[in-house]
C-alpha cells in the first residue's frame, strides 16, 4: 500500500519528510494502552533479526521478526497465486476483496490493509465499501498485505481486464520495473539508484513512472516506517539499509503525478484522544486491538458493528484519532499500472 509524498508532508498525521527519512512528530506519537499494546515507535524494532529483543521481551527464533516476515511472505505468494486464478472481468470489487483476505486468513495470516482494487486512473487506495456495487475492468490494481504479529508482506499486481494492448504494455513496463529494481536492492546501492533503475525501464516503454508515488521501509506495525524508495532519479546518494523493504514501480501513460481524490473509506489509528460517546470508546478500543497501527476500512467495522460504526468512524476522524486516507488519481486521468513485493536486505 503507497503513499503519496507531498513535497516536505507524507500524507499521514504526526510524520514529516526530512529528505528521503521521515521522522515521528510529537504529539502525535501512538502509544494507547488497552488489552493489547499498541506498539509505539521507540519501542519497536526497527530491522527483522533471527534472534533478541522486541519491546524489551526475549524471543526465540520462530516468533523472531525475520520468522514472521518469511511466513507472511510465503502466505502473500500463495494468496497472489489464488487472486490471480479467479478474478474475472464483471466480478464484484467487494466479492474480490472478501476472497483475498479470507484467503489470508484462511493460511493462517491477517489483513496487513485492507485490499486495494484500483481501476484505471485511480492508482491507489481505492477499497469496496460495505454495500459497494463496482465491477472490476479495465485495468485493475490488486494491491494487498499479509502480517504475522505486525510484520508485513506487502504486494501488487495488476491486470489487463479488457483485453488492450497497452495496458498490457504499462503492466510489463512496471513489471520491468520491479525485476530491475530488485536485482540491485542492496546495500552496495543507493535510494537514487535503484529510482533510477525504475524510470529508466518505464521510461524504455515510453511511460511515465509515478513520481510522488514511492515505496517504503517498514517495521512493526508501521508500513511506511522511514524511508522511502522512489520511482525516479531524485539524485539520493544514501545507502540501502538493512531491513525490510517494498518495492513499488507505477507506470502511467499520463502525466505521472497523482492528486487526492474521493475519500477512501481507509483509516489508521494516529492519536489516542479519548472521544465523547461510549459507542465511539468502543470502537476505538475494538480498532486499537484489533489492527493496531495498521490501516483498516469502513467495511470491516460495519461487519462488527453494523451502522453505529459509521457514526463512530466519522466521531473518532472529527476528534482526530484516525487519518482517512484519500483515493490516489492519476492527475491527468492516465491509466495506471502498478507492481510491488516487499524484500528483507540483511
């Protein structure tokens, strides 16, 4: 799952971009106490590792960050398998979206986010809302992810709904990109370097890259955790470091910027503010428990609590517990392709 970059904000409250770094911004730090811990930023470690410390708690290897990560990933490529092998031109974006993350579920994993089927122009962030009617054509993104206790796989892949030729050209350009950018993904490189890697092969099918789209690092519970991996030449000379890390090529055949469009129906806990009605209290605790930090939709909490979640939803965005992320539109109404795999650098 992206994240556009705005020139100095990153979209997301409480971050802000310090050259290819974001850094947290007090007070909007997460650190909600309930049942369960929410993980906070200074407590979490930052690069998956065999064996140590998490939160200040032993671990052995097989409940190790690195473990988690491999099982996700593993789940991830099975659900990539199976989501390929059944959506069908005509089918229902909400009836995509339950098959995947029942899948996921079904191996054992959870919902990193939930599913992103992005149509055409709309290049990201684009979920089936409870009672969505869409049909999936044209050129569709599947984005998705898989977490085992906060750690995540996260992936996409697109698909030519309508049988064109050039949708089929910007799905092999962002596919081209992605394998490119993979073989140098090390730390004997640079951010700026493996963005240019991915321009120059879009580029090479007379595309455009995304450029204020990009890929990220990511740690526990946090998909966008510090650095960024851009789609373009942006002359970063920093070196790759260890962990993980999503890799995340667009290619367009429009101007190759995206812009806000309509609410997403995608949220993430930011703020532990304690809002006014005990509905909202409820299902904030539910939404702190339940996903952590990591986003979730309007759709999985109308399933739990049916329409008073909405009215709690729009409670706790009013009090600013919640960012709602916003549907990423190709400016220039371009058609969008998208590919994406999350790898370990150790």
């Amino acid at each position: 799952m992206t994240e556009k970059q705005y020139g100095g904000q990153t979209g997301r409250e409480g971050k802000t971009a310090v050259g290819n770094k974001k850094i947290a911004v007090e007070p909007k730090k997460v650190s909600l106490i309930t049942k369960k811990k929410i993980v906070n930023e200074s407590e979490q470690d930052s690069v998956p590792k065999a064996s140590g410390r998490v939160g200040g708690e032993m671990i052995s290897e097989k409940k190790s960050p690195k473990f988690s990560f491999e099982k996700a990933n593993q789940i991830a490529h099975e659900v990539k398998i199976f989501a390929k092998s059944f959506i069908k031109k005509g089918m229902p974006l909400l009836e995509i979206a339950e098959k995947i993350e029942d899948k996921i579920f079904e191996l054992g994993g959870k919902p990193a986010f939930p599913t992103n089927l992005s149509i055409n122009e709309i290049a990201a962030h684009y979920t089936p809302s409870y009672d969505d009617k869409t049909l999936a054509e044209g050129l569709l993104k599947v984005d998705f992810g898989v977490q085992i206790d906060g750690w995540t796989s996260d992936n996409a892949f697109s698909l030519d709904l309508e049988n064109s030729v050039e949708n089929k050209k910007l799905i092999e350009a962002a596919e081209k990109a992605l394998e490119n950018a993979t073989k140098i993904f090390n730390k004997e490189h640079s951010f700026g370097e493996v963005g240019k890697t991915i321009q120059e092969a879009i580029s090479s099918y007379k595309f455009q890259p995304i450029l204020n789209l990009s890929g990220h690092s990511i740690t526990q519970y946090d998909l966008h955790s510090g650095f960024n991996v851009p789609n373009f030449n942006n002359n970063d000379n920093e070196k790759i470091k260890k962990g993980l890390f999503a890799i995340e090529p667009f290619s367009t055949n429009g101007a190759g910027k995206v812009q806000d469009g309509n609410s997403s129906g995608i949220y993430q806990f930011v703020f532990p503010k304690t809002p006014r009605s005990q509905t909202a209290r409820e299902v904030l605790e539910y939404i702190a428990e339940t996903f952590n930090t990591l986003p979730f939709c309007q759709r999985w909490i109308y399933k739990k609590f049916q329409a008073r979640g909405l009215f709690a939803l729009r409670e706790l965005e009013n009090n600013g517990n919640l960012h709602h992320f916003a549907q990423l539109v190709e400016v220039s109404k371009g058609k969008v392709a998208q590919a994406e795999k999350t790898i370990f650098v150790d």
